[in-house]
C-alpha cells in the first residue's frame, strides 16, 4: 500500500508540469532539459524521476518496455536514462557517415553547419584544420574560396559568424 501511495505522489509530481518533447535525434538533450526541470522542481528522488516515462513518445517506450516491469530498486531512474541513451542515440560509426557523407548546408549558415559537424563528431577526434577543409567542401564554391583563407583560425566559427553572415546570406541567395 506504501508503494501505491509513493508512486501516485510521484506521478502527481510530475503531472504538474510539462515535459519538453523528446528529441529523438540527441536524447542527451532531452535529459539536460528534463533534469533541469526536476532541479527546479526538487524532484530529487530517484523513483519519482523515474516516472518519467509517462512522457515518452510511444517508440521509445517500446525500445525499454523490459524495465517497466520491473525497475530496479536501487536507482530505478538511472536504470531508464542510460537503457534510453544506449538504445536510442545514433551510433558513432552512422554519425560519421553522415558526417562525411550525407551532410549538406541546405539553407543553413555556414556557421551552422559547422557546429552541426562538430556535433556529429562527438567524443571523436578530428584535426580542426581537416574537419575545416571537410566544412568548406560542403559550401557553395564561390563561398568556399573566400572563406579558404581562415583554414587553421582556431576561432573560425567565432570570428566569421558575426561578420561574415551578412556576406553568406547575399552570396548563398545567387
């Protein structure tokens, strides 16, 4: 009876406010965003963290459906984030495929892509000048050239984003 009582509290906790939609892309994220949430709350509690999963999309639900029967007592939160993050995040191998094969600059700033590609690198290491180069093949030619000569800036990103941003959007609308 305890238990009932416990877990009702706990859901009734986390009824109050609403959870940020789940990125299926970077899950990491949303567990930034949730435990925020849960420090502003104080929700401290490892079991009514644990509930969660009432804002689960359905698909990811399904991906950890084997620890809702039977959470484990000690940290039954800690148990649902890391089957969450290992079964649903993008694997190191298809984030550098996409990386060197599929990402393009679409009608994003360069800066953006940028940081994009350095997203997708993760805990992989690249040299800043080749990941650079890798950048710069991926804009349009003429923008390409101009911004060749800052190869091997340290702060590229943080240098060419306010000034050059002007100048991208002018030439990427040729």
């Amino acid at each position: 009876m305890t238990e009932d009582k416990s877990a009702a509290s706990a859901v009734e906790g986390l009824v109050s406010f609403r959870m940020p939609a789940f990125n299926s892309r970077k899950p990491h994220i949303w567990f930034f965003q949730t435990e925020a949430i849960f420090a502003n709350r104080k929700i401290t509690s490892p079991v009514q963290r644990y509930y969660l999963i009432e804002a689960l999309p359905a698909d990811i639900a399904e991906e950890v459906e084997d620890i809702f029967g039977a959470p484990p007592a000690e940290d039954p939160y800690a148990a649902l984030k890391q089957a969450i993050l290992e079964r649903t995040t993008v694997s190191e191998t298809a984030r550098l495929k996409q990386l060197f094969n599929e990402l393009t600059l679409g009608d994003r700033k360069p800066s953006q892509l940028l940081r994009q590609m350095r997203g997708l690198l993760g805990a992989c290491t690249m040299d800043d000048n080749i990941l650079q180069q890798l950048w710069l093949e991926k804009l349009p030619p003429q923008l390409s050239h101009t911004l060749s000569m800052f190869i091997g800036d340290k702060d590229l990103t943080q240098r060419l984003s306010p000034t050059v941003s002007p100048t991208i959007t002018t030439t990427h609308q040729l």
